[in-house]
C-alpha cells in the first residue's frame, strides 16, 4: 500500500507544472484573442498570425494536460463495467484499459514525431506563412509522451493492486477511518 502511495506520488512536481503551464497557456491565449479583438474594433487590424498563436497555445495546453488527466482517471473510460465488475475483475478490467490507452498514445507519439519530421524537412508553413507548421504540431507528440508515461504508472499501480490484492472499498473505508 506504501508503494502505491510513493509511486502515485513521485508525480506531483510533474503534475503542478504540467497543470500551470497549461493554466497559463490558456491565459496566454486568452490575451491575445482581446489584443487581436481590440486591435480589429480599434484599428481595423488583424494580425493572422496572433490567431494562429491563440490556436497553438490552447492545443498545446490541452496537450500538455493529458498525463495528469490519466492519473486523476479522467480519460475515456467505459463506467458502464465499473458498476458491474468489483474486486480483482475491476482491477483487471483497468489495467486492460491502461494497457490499450498506452498502445494508442505510443502509436500516436510515433506517428506524430514522424509527422513533425517530415514538417520540418518539407519546411510547411502555417496558413499565416509566418511560422513553421511543425512548431505548433510538437504539441502532439509531447503530449502523448507525457500520456505514455502516465499511462507506464498507472500500468505499474494496477499490477501492484492485483498482486497484494488491493480493494479499493476496503482502502476507502480505511482512508475515511483514519479521517475521524
């Protein structure tokens, strides 16, 4: 139980600065949609690159956040069986879950550094011809080798809950036990 608590926990630092990057990301996206909004009203003046930055920076917070949101247990996931499967079944059923999602974020990582490559060689401009398409395209890559990771974690929690045979009912009880 000790090492599932170390191993959940050695993320943390990780996490905080995965959840502020994509917090300020978001902000930073934000400011430019008013700067590009205020100088269209004001100036008559759009900058299509500044557009194109408020696209970018939301992709890559959003892409950014994806490991934490595996850990937390909010990626796609089937709560139909949850309900239906308990004890070992339901830790099993999770760790085929944890098992595929890492398969698809490796095939994606894969393709997608293949992608910016080839973006990189082919020199692809975005739409405003500013910027090279492969920078803001890095946003997948990255984010699914931070999937990737979180998705190894969890696979290592499940295995260590099947062998000790870990109930989660039962550690709930104990966690609320503790509180009083």
């Amino acid at each position: 139980m000790n090492r599932i608590k170390k191993l959940e926990s050695c993320t943390k630092l990780l996490d905080k600065i995965l959840e502020v990057s994509a917090l300020s990301l978001l902000v930073v996206s934000t400011v430019l949609a008013l700067f590009n909004m205020g100088s269209r009203v004001f100036f008559d003046t759009s900058y299509s690159l500044v557009e194109e930055l408020c696209r970018y920076t939301i992709i890559y917070g959003t892409f950014m956040y994806l490991g934490p949101l595996i850990k937390k247990d909010e990626h796609i996931k089937m709560d139909f069986l949850n309900s239906v499967l308990k004890g070992k079944f339901l830790q099993i059923n999770r760790l085929l879950i944890n098992i595929i999602l890492l398969a698809s974020c490796a095939v994606l990582f894969w393709t997608g550094t293949q992608w910016v490559i080839s973006l990189f060689q082919l020199g692809i401009k975005t739409t405003s011809g500013t910027m090279l398409l492969a920078l803001p395209s890095i946003a997948i890559p990255l984010g699914m080798l931070f999937a990737c990771l979180y998705s190894i974690l969890l696979i290592i929690i499940d295995i260590m809950k099947i062998r000790g045979n870990y109930d989660e009912s039962n550690n709930t009880n104990e966690i609320k036990e503790l509180q009083m």
